[in-house]
C-alpha cells in the first residue's frame, strides 16, 4: 500500500532483470535511442558557451525581445484601465522605452559584428546555429501569433536565463549560472523532453570512474537518461527539491517529491562509492601493489560491495589473517605450486623445526589450507557462482529467543518480541518491518538471528571448485586432494558463509531502513499538511494525574490569553467544572484541544461528561484528541524559552498541543521530525538518512503551503527552500529595522540572501496586499513624486537608472517601494512578464487577482484557445503556463491545506468493552506503517487495519490525497474484526475512506 507512484512513463531501455540480492549488477547493453544520443556531440558547444561574455553581450540577445512583448502587452491593456494604483507598477514610460531601445538597438549592432568575427572559429554545424540565433534576435517584424517554432522561441526557463545573464552583470540576482544548461537551450527550449548525451562531456563528476553516472541512475532509478542528466545538472545547481517540483517540472518529466528524494539519495551514494573508490586506489598506489588490472576493477565497482569485494586482499590489520601469518612463513609458494604443479610438491622441505608454524607437518599442511582457503575466498569468480547459486536456493533468516535474554532484560520487553521468538521466513519474502523488529530484538540481546544456507549449497560449491575453478593443473597426491578439500571447507564455513550472511542482512536492513524512512516521509507529510482550523479560540489541555492538567486558553492569532492547571482526577473534578466553565465562557471558547499522554482517557470522559449534561450552556462545546508527541521535547527548548519567556514548561505543552489543532503545520515545525511519532523503527535506522529525508519533507510542505512574510516566525521561515536559519534571521531582523516587506524585490536587500537563495524562496513568499495596502499608502503616494526620474520594473520596484556597483548596490541605488499583486501568489518573479502578458491576452488586471471574475475570463480564454496553443503563443512551456493560471485564479488566502481533513471534533467517547466483533465506527488515521494502518476510533486505544485489508478499491479516488495510502489525519470507516481485551488489541477491516 505504500508504494510510491513509479515516476516516468516512458522507460529507459530494457534493463534484465535480476535478483535483488547480486551485488555485481552489470549495465545492460545500450538500445538504438543510446545510439543515437551519443551521435548528438555539443563538445564544441560548452567551451563557447564558458567563452562567451556574460555580461555586456549577452544583455541585448533577449531583452530587446521581452520589451518588445511588454510593450504589446501594454496595447493590448489599451481599453482596461491600468492607470490604478495597483498597476501602476507595470506600466512602461514610451520615452525610457524609446531610448532604451535605440541603445540596445547599437549594441545588437556591435553583437552581430562580434558574433561574425567569433564564427571563423566554429564548424559549420554551430555558425549555422548562431547564424539563425542572430538572424532572428535582429528581426522585429515577427508577432507573438508568428512564433510557431518551437526550436527556435525560448522557453520560459530559456527567457529566465537570459534576464539571469543580465542581472549577473549588474550585481543583481541571476537564476542560472550553469554553462552545460545554456548549451541546452541553445539547441532547444528548456522543458521538450529531447534526449541528451549522458556521456562524461555533458555531466563532469568530481571523480570519474568506468561508468557513466547518468547511464548508472538511469538503471537504477528506472528514469530516462534525459530526466537523470537534468536532475543531475539541476542539483549540481544547488537547486532545492520544492522549486524543481513546482517550476521545473517539464525538466523532470513530472516527477513527484518522493521520487525526487529517493533519485537524489541513490546519486549521493553512487558518488560516495566513487570517491571511496579513489581514496582506495591512492592508499594501495602508496602501497606500490597497485597494477593496471586492479586499477580498471576498482573503477568499475558500482557498489559499496563491489568495491570492499575488490579491495579485501590489500587491506591490511593489526595483527594480520592467518593467511597472512602463514605467507609470512613463506608457505605461500607451496600452495600455489599445489594448485599449479603438485607433482613436484615435497611439504616435507619447509620444515622448520625451531620456527613457530612450520615445526611439524601438521602445521605446514594448516598453513597452505589457510592461504588456499583464503584465495578461494577473494576469488572473484568463485564468489560470483556461490551468489549465483544463492539466487535460486532457499535461503531463509531466523530468529529465536537468546538464552541469556530472561536474566539480563526486562519481561516485558521480551514479550513485545514473541511473534520473532521462533520465526523463519525466505530471505525474499521477508517484509522490511520484520527486518527491522528482528534487528532491534537482536540489539537489545533478546533475539538470536541467523541466516540459514542449506548443505546442498556448500556441497555443490565444492563439487564445481574441485571440478573447474581449483582444480589442480596435474595429478595431485590423495594428501594434497585431502588438503584442497579442507580448505574449500575451511573458506566456506570461516569466510564465504559469513561473507554471504553479511551481504544478505546489509542489503536487507538497507531496503528495509529506506522503506521505513520513506513510509516515516509520507506520514510526516499528511501530518504537516492537516486543514488548519482557524478563527477559532481554542483551551489546549496537557492531562496528568498527579501534576494535574495544564490549561492553555489562545486567541484565534495564536496568542496566550491565560494559562492555569486544574486537578481533575484527585478527586476536586467537581470543584474544578466550574472553573473550567468560568475560564470558557469569558474567552467565549467553545473548543477543547486535549493532549493523547497520560491520563488522556480520563480527561476525555470528564470533557464527555460534561459535555453531554450541558454543563457548558450557552456555549456549545467540543473537543478533539490531538498527538502530543514532542510537546514536552520543544517545551524545554530554548525555541520556546525564547518564544514563551517565563513560562511554566508544562504549561507551555500545552499551548503547543492547541496550537497545532490551529495551525499544524507552523507549530509541528518547530520540533524535531522524528519526534513527532508518526514513523515506524524510527530509532533503528540511519539517522543521517532519516534527518536528511525529513528535513527536505518539511521543507518541501512549508514553501509549498508558503508563508507570509511580514507575520510568519522565524522557525518557519527557515524551512522555506533556499532559506537557512541564518538567513531566516537576517529577514527577520531587517524586518524589525526596516519595517514590511512591501514586495519580494526587497528581499534583495536582505544580508546573506544572495541570488541562488532568491530564486529558490522567492516563490514560495508571499506579500500580503491587505496588509500592505494599509501600512504603506503614504509610501505609495510620496513614490508618485519621483516616478519622473525612475524606469519602473515588472517586479514592482522603481530604481534609478544610476549604475549599481557591488559594494554600492544598497547605499547609492534610490528605490521607490510599490506593492506588486503578483507577490501574494505562487507565481514566481521570473515568470512575472509571461503573466502581465497572459493578462493581457485575457483582458484583465491586477486587481482581479483572486476574484471571480478573473476564474471566469482565464476559463473563457482557455475553452477557446487551449492551454498549449496560449502557452506556444507566449513562448514558455504548459507547466508554467499552469502555474500562472493558478496563481491568478486563486484567493488572496487560499491555502491548499483546506482540501485535506480537519481534527474529529467530538461530544461523546466509546469504551473498548461497549465494542463488538462487526461494529461498524468511524476514526481517524494516526499512523501509517509497512503492516498496517492505526487508526484512532474513539476507544482510548487505536485499532489496526492489516495491510492485506487496505486495498486500491477502498479508497477514494475523487478525493485529493496527499499520497498513495492512507496517512495520519484521514478520516475513515471501519469494521470491528477482533478485539483480544487482555492484550488491549483490536483488529479492523476498512470499509471506505471519508
């Protein structure tokens, strides 16, 4: 059920399948597509594009083009009135126009002569390219309507670029520095799915091995190669996993966040196992072993595996193996000569009877054991044939309870292990949890594990090294055969067999530990993205027995009102109703947040109680069960202390647990991810992979939520794509000296925010203009005084046309402040001129922004043109395009998460021993595993729902989900199955999802 969505549609060519347990899985030969990519060669291409001068040539390639289509834009606005104030940011002054294009006019004069003097060094193929980029960069007559081919019109990525090549020079904020990305968009618009070479002069690696690493992922990840060779690029970019998802998407082929991450993950460690490979080679290159043969193995391992298989036999220890003891005796020579020539083998000449190891024939016959033993063993093709053999055995993983386990651990724990206490299972059928419960089982001494390989296994390993591997080149004595046999014996029980075991529970815990950390991704997901429940004050209550409850009653803007603690459950509960009742109708509060911790089921029924006996009249009161799952982790951390000063930190638990009935998303960022409880074997696994995997979830659900920056915490801030904690506290801090933001421009501003930054977070920003419009009016107004002396930009802000130096740019740059209505959206600031000209086409204006009437005209425009014929006319791709659409037809406050499920809000509670076996009850989803769904009914302990019971027919396919399965927060209808009262377990069959 937690199958992710196989990303691409089109598949790489047909890669053969095999097991998943082979380490040394050989690249499939390439197809005709191959082929034919690799006869497409830009090597001539990129050193031009490094060459070519960024900044003052490259600024009249396509900026005469975008003034061009701006000033279109401001004709077909002739008849809507764009004289508001609103749009006053958008509109161009013919005369600075008039001039700015006699100026660039001469320097696309001096760029074509350059351009010709530059061609006599080219080959025909790319003159005739820049000939035809030239030709239609001079030409002016051609119209919007005309620009049908698509080769040759930049994309909106391809438009993007060029501004980038004109801010870089102007010490502004460039959004693409990569020269392999120009080569692309010379050839064709960014986002058409053209294949590329995937070959070492297209995508150069720190650290090159035999294996192309595009060809490689593409295998791996099942992608295309131009998908891999874009992600590739788009990452060695430093761009983040959000702003990829939401404007590259045409360069991924549509790729999801999951997919993205897990392509990501599997490039990290094939560039681990790369550098790995190379401080190997240097370490045994000092060594003076190193040869042509092992230098060509060590830079065609792919693996981890593949490469310690390889290195084995130059690694060195402290003390050394016995083979190594025994070639130090000098036996070494007698047991290739046994393999070789045993005719002529006397083991009586080394004989040594004062030398500790070769004083009796014993020892001599043990020594050349050890060291055949041992060749055997790192033996590349011998270790190929018994992996081989495994593959079509039965190879099973046990488990049984430790002897020691009942003295040393505690019975309980022991018992939360005895589905494992006698368990077998093929090593391909085992799920990842059973793999990861008997991992910890084993870590806390409870279990004994064991991979069990058959004798079968051993007898036919020995048989064909006997008769093809090792078998001796002559005839070799019965005592030599004797001693060939011991050591196949010896290498496979000492060596080979835990060799194999280490493999197979490696390459186990590996699968099972990135399942775990993706199941525990998709979890935190549905859980970050819950409907807040705003406009409501809400009493968070953090129940205890002896401490009593904590009672935090906040504002509907999240703020304190009070704080106090009632004693409900040591007898006062009556006495403290009326306090409880005094508290909720002064706050006028009619809903109750109540923390799932201890004492949460007595708390519940008090709530109930009252509740169903009107006890709160007038007030209509409710309440819901909420995680607190990391409460008291962030109570005491100093995010708190700073946030809630003074404050009792039991108290401050319970503010949290209210806060994130409120805004879930704003208060669960706060802590830690893997505190939050929504995971499975959470502490078992890589805490590096599960930090790495977590982080980019919450980062990807706040910019794609977004935040307002004039009012969102610094907390949130940093989990914006592009931003840090340092530079979330620099925007904070230049918010408190300077005052608002009134437009994404002034983030440029900002210390530490340098253009990479901009363009990963700009989008995911927003401005609100209410708010704005209220704080900045007289700004607006003084900014009309000056508008005489300035060139107004589409972004909204008005500079003076004097030179910005590098170390100038805030102090000798006057800039007049303008709200722009495109920064309360999702649209992204390089895309603004493609918007005002989308708006053009459809006839609207900036004030419509959200408004029904703007839905209605981009309906209209888009039954009677088409999406892809407007986004062609425009000259930027369909995603973009969609972008757009969404950002101007959405409402000022729209916030995606509304579609999703709210908190259950209750009256009355069901106790366990009132359930029956066919009871139907409707619940909420808590946590999402690899066995099985929790889901909270109501009872004071959550039922499972199987896995095998949650099938693809039962759930909702009209509903917008958040993943593939169900996740924390969904709400559902169960089937009462079994309930085992003396083990608290109740077992459910789902019927539908709500």
């Amino acid at each position: 059920m937690s199958s992710l969505p196989r990303r691409a549609k089109v598949k790489v060519q047909t890669v053969v399948s095999k097991d998943e347990f082979s380490s040394f899985s050989e690249l499939s030969s390439a197809s005709e597509d191959d082929k034919e990519d690799s006869a497409w060669e830009p090597q001539k291409k990129v050193p031009r594009s490094r060459k070519l001068p960024v900044s003052k040539e490259s600024k009249p390639k396509r900026v005469p083009r975008v003034k061009k289509n701006t000033l279109q834009m401001s004709d077909g606005l002739a008849g809507v009135a764009v004289k508001e104030e609103l749009n006053s940011s958008v509109a161009i002054a013919d005369a600075d126009l008039e001039d700015r294009k006699n100026k660039l006019d001469t320097m696309q004069t001096l760029k074509t002569a350059e351009t010709k003097r530059k061609n006599s060094a080219q080959s025909p193929s790319a003159r005739r390219t820049k000939k035809l980029k030239v030709d239609e960069e001079t030409s002016k007559a051609s119209s919007l309507e005309s620009g049908s081919n698509s080769t040759e019109t930049p994309s909106t990525s391809a438009m993007w670029e060029g501004e980038c090549k004109k801010e870089e020079n102007e010490d502004d904020f460039p959004c693409s520095q990569s020269p392999l990305k120009k080569v692309k968009t010379e050839v064709c618009p960014q986002g058409q799915p053209v294949r590329f070479p995937a070959n070492a002069d297209n995508i150069k690696e720190e650290v090159e091995m035999n294996w192309d690493i595009v060809q490689v992922l593409s295998e791996r990840a099942s992608i295309e190669l131009w998908v891999c060779a874009n992600i590739i690029r788009l990452f060695n970019d430093d761009n983040t996993i959000p702003f990829i998802i939401r404007y590259r998407k045409e360069l991924i082929n549509n790729l999801d966040a999951d997919s993205l991450r897990e392509v990501r993950q599997t490039l990290e460690e094939l560039r681990a196992v790369a550098k790995k490979a190379h401080s190997t080679i240097q370490k045994i290159k000092k060594e003076g072993k190193m040869s042509e043969c092992l230098l060509k193995a060590l830079l065609n391992c792919k693996t981890f595996e593949e490469l310690e298989h390889v290195s084995a036999p130059y690694k060195t220890g402290s003390k050394g193996t016995k083979a190594q003891r025994a070639k130090q005796l000098g036996l070494e020579g007698a047991a290739r000569t046994l393999l070789e020539n045993p005719g002529e083998l006397n083991l009586l000449s080394y004989i040594r009877p004062n030398v500790k190891g070769l004083s009796t024939l014993q020892d001599i016959e043990t020594g050349v054991q050890h060291i055949l033993a041992d060749m055997v063993a790192k033996d590349k093709d011998t270790l190929d044939f018994i992996r081989k053999l495994c593959q079509n055995r039965y190879i099973c993983i046990q488990s049984s309870l430790a002897k020691v386990s009942s003295k040393k651990v505690n019975e309980k724990d022991v018992d939360k292990f005895q589905l494992y206490q006698n368990f077998s299972c093929n090593i391909r059928n085992i799920q990842h949890h059973q793999i990861l419960a008997i991992n910890r089982g084993e870590n806390l001494k409870i279990l004994t594990v064991k991979v069990n390989i058959s004798d079968g296994v051993k007898n036919e390993f020995c048989r064909w090294c006997i008769q093809n591997r090792w078998r001796p080149r002559g005839f070799a004595r019965p005592e030599l055969m004797k001693i060939l046999y011991n050591s196949l014996d010896d290498s496979f029980k000492r060596l080979i067999y835990p060799l194999l075991c280490r493999e197979f529970r490696a390459k186990l815990t590996s699968d099972a530990e990135k399942e775990s950390v993706m199941m525990f991704g998709r979890n935190l997901r549905q859980l970050l993205l819950t409907s807040p429940v705003p406009g409501r004050t809400l009493m968070g209550v953090d129940p205890g027995y002896k401490h009593g409850c904590k009672l935090a009653i906040i504002s509907p803007t999240s703020q304190i009102l009070h704080t106090d603690v009632v004693y409900l459950h040591c007898g006062q509960g009556f006495r403290e109703a009326e306090k409880i009742k005094r508290l909720l109708l002064n706050f006028n509060c009619s809903t109750v947040v109540i923390g799932n911790g201890t004492a949460c089921r007595e708390t519940e029924a008090y709530f109930a109680d009252l509740i169903m006996k009107n006890y709160f009249a007038p007030l209509d009161v409710v309440y819901c069960i909420v995680s607190e799952a990391g409460a008291s982790i962030y109570s005491v951390s100093p995010e708190a202390n700073k946030e809630m000063p003074g404050l009792d930190p039991n108290l401050r638990s319970a503010v949290s647990i209210a806060r994130r009935v409120q805004d879930p998303l704003a208060e669960l960022v706060k802590i830690e991810p893997k505190h939050i409880g929504v995971g499975m074997y959470q502490h078992d696994v890589s805490q590096t992979l599960l930090k790495a995997t977590l982080d980019s979830v919450v980062e990807e659900c706040v910019s794609f939520v977004g935040v307002d920056i004039n009012i969102c915490s610094e907390v949130l801030l940093r989990h914006i794509a592009g931003l840090n904690a340092n530079r979330a506290k620099s925007i904070i801090e230049w918010r408190e000296k300077n005052g608002p933001f009134i437009n994404r421009e002034q983030l440029k501003k900002v210390k530490g925010l340098g253009p990479k930054s901009f363009q990963q977070c700009a989008g995911f920003i927003r401005v609100n203009q209410d708010y704005i419009r209220t704080f900045c009016s007289q700004q607006t107004e003084s900014a009309g005084e000056i508008q005489g002396v300035a060139v107004t930009s589409s972004a909204g802000v008005e500079v003076t046309t004097e030179k910005q130096g590098k170390k100038r740019s805030r102090t000798a740059v006057s800039v007049v402040l303008k709200p722009n209505p495109l920064d309360q959206t999702c649209i992204h600031p390089e895309s603004y001129d493609i918007a005002m000209r989308f708006l053009s086409f459809i006839g609207g204006t900036l004030c419509e922004i959200g408004k029904p009437e703007m839905q209605q005209k981009i309906n209209s425009f888009l039954e009677k043109e088409g999406i892809e014929k407007i986004a062609e006319r425009l000259q930027t791709t369909v995603h973009t395009l969609q972008v757009i659409i969404d950002g101007l037809s959405q409402p000022e406050s729209f916030d995606f998460r509304t579609d999703f499920d709210k908190p259950d809000f209750k009256r009355s509670i069901v106790c366990l021993e009132d359930l029956q076996v066919g009871t139907v009850l409707t619940g909420k989803v808590e946590n999402a595993t690899l066995f099985g769904i929790f889901v909270d009914i109501g009872v004071g302990r959550s039922g499972l729902i199987p896995i095998r019971n949650v099938t693809e027919a039962k759930l909702s396919k009209t509903k917008k989900r958040r993943s593939l399965g169900l996740g924390p927060g969904e709400r559902v209808e169960v089937r009462v199955l079994n309930i085992d009262i003396p083990r608290s377990r109740i077992t459910l069959d789902l019927i539908r999802v709500l």
